[in-house]
C-alpha cells in the first residue's frame, strides 16, 4: 500500500521537534522520545525534571497539515520512576504561521508568538496509549504541547512525564 508523503504506516504524520522547554542529557530522557517509536521502560520517555509546566512545539517539517486525533503514549521510562511522575494535565496549542520558527534558544519565550488554544486534556494515571480527539479539525503548521503538572509526585521528586506523541488527520 502507498502511503501519502509524511504519513507512517499506522496513519500518523511524522513530526520534527521544533522547541523544548526541557530535555535531559540521559538519553532515557530526551525530548526526542517523543518522536520516537520506543516506549519501552529504560527506554523513551521525556522525563522533563520539572513539576511544570514543561513545553515542547512539534512541526510537520514546515508544511500545514489537519489535525483531528492525537495518541500520547503515557510512560515513565525507568523502572524506578513512580506514575505519579506522569503528566496529569496537558494543554494543546497550534499554529497555522511560521511565527514558531523564531523559537530556537532555551532562553525563547514561547508566548513570543501566538498559539491558538484547542484543549485542555486529563491524562489518565496509567501506562499505554491514550487517545485524544480534538473538538474539531485544525490545520496546524505547529503543535505546542504543555505538560501543566503530573498526578502528585513529592517535592523532592520534580518530574513530569509523557513518552510518544502521534498526530493524526
């Protein structure tokens, strides 16, 4: 079967991380998890150490695509990690310009630019694919994903976790 071009075999598109508010120098936390097919534990996951938010702008590789339905694998890679660590809350934004592209440095503002609010999402405490379906179609350039907070982890365990995320038409 052929598929259209930037579309995976299971029907998502494949995404490029624009941004990142945070990442990890262990590769069992880097923000590329997140677009990568590993969700094992010990493998990907983006353990951002932060209670929240934790902010990450995914592209289409500067093309505009429809969005109506988003997978986030939910895992928090080590096996010593707890699932309160994972995120609880995450808001989802895009953007139909090129204005995300000025987002380069960690020192960027990411309300720099503007962002059209589609949803706030309660992720489920648990491990495994969660399916998100947005109100209505957008067409998007740029998705910004904030991880708002995790399910309750103490303050001396400031992490806040999700591991894949794949868009769908």
């Amino acid at each position: 079967m052929n598929y259209p071009l930037g579309v995976r075999r299971d029907g998502s598109y494949y995404t490029r991380i624009e941004w990142a508010s945070h990442t990890e120098s262990d590769p069992t936390f880097w923000v590329v998890n997140l677009i990568r097919d590993d969700t094992e534990r010990n493998g990907g996951t983006w353990g951002a150490n932060t209670m929240g938010p934790a902010i990450v702008v995914l592209s289409f590789f500067g093309e505009e695509q429809t969005v109506s339905r988003i997978r986030i694998f939910r895992n928090v890679g080590l096996d010593i990690s707890i699932l309160e660590e994972l995120a609880k809350t995450i808001d989802i934004y895009y953007s139909d310009t090129d204005e995300p592209r000025k987002l380069r440095r960690q020192e960027d503002k990411i309300d720099s630019v503007p962002w059209n609010f589609i949803m706030r999402v309660d992720m489920e405490k648990a491990e495994g694919w969660q399916d998100i379906e947005l109100p209505a179609p957008v067409k998007a350039k740029y998705l910004r994903f904030d991880l708002v907070e995790n399910h309750g982890t103490p303050p001396d365990i400031p992490w806040t976790e999700t591991s894949e995320i794949k868009i769908y038409p």
